[in-house]
C-alpha cells in the first residue's frame, strides 16, 4: 500500500507527577533486571570474589589497596 498522506502520531498530555512515577518504574525495573542478570551470572558460575576482582583491578591499573 503506497501511502501519500502524512501520518499523524498521537500527541500524550500528561502532569509532571505521573510521568515522574513511569520514569521511577523504570530505574526499578532496570535495577531488577540487572540484579536478575547477576543472580544468574553467580549461579553459573561467571563471577569471582569482590577481594580478588579488586586486587586485579588494582594491578592493571598499578594503583595499592
């Protein structure tokens, strides 16, 4: 279907109070997807203990604990 006309988008009007709750959804919803992701990185095995991650960090970056 060839379309000639412009297509119009609907317009939302929404207060700042109710968009600020969507936007606070949001971050916890993220935070819950990123804490899922780590739960199953430990569960399988794909992490290592926070000492021993800082101490490598630590010499890449030639830095002293």
């Amino acid at each position: 279907m060839n379309q000639t006309k412009r297509t119009r988008r609907p317009v939302v009007l929404q207060d700042a109070e109710s968009y600020q709750q969507i936007l606070d959804r949001l971050d916890r919803l993220e935070a819950v997807a990123a804490i899922k992701v780590g739960i199953a990185a430990v569960e399988e095995g794909r992490s290592k203990p926070a000492r021993k991650a800082l101490a490598v960090l630590q010499e890449k970056l030639g830095v002293s604990g």
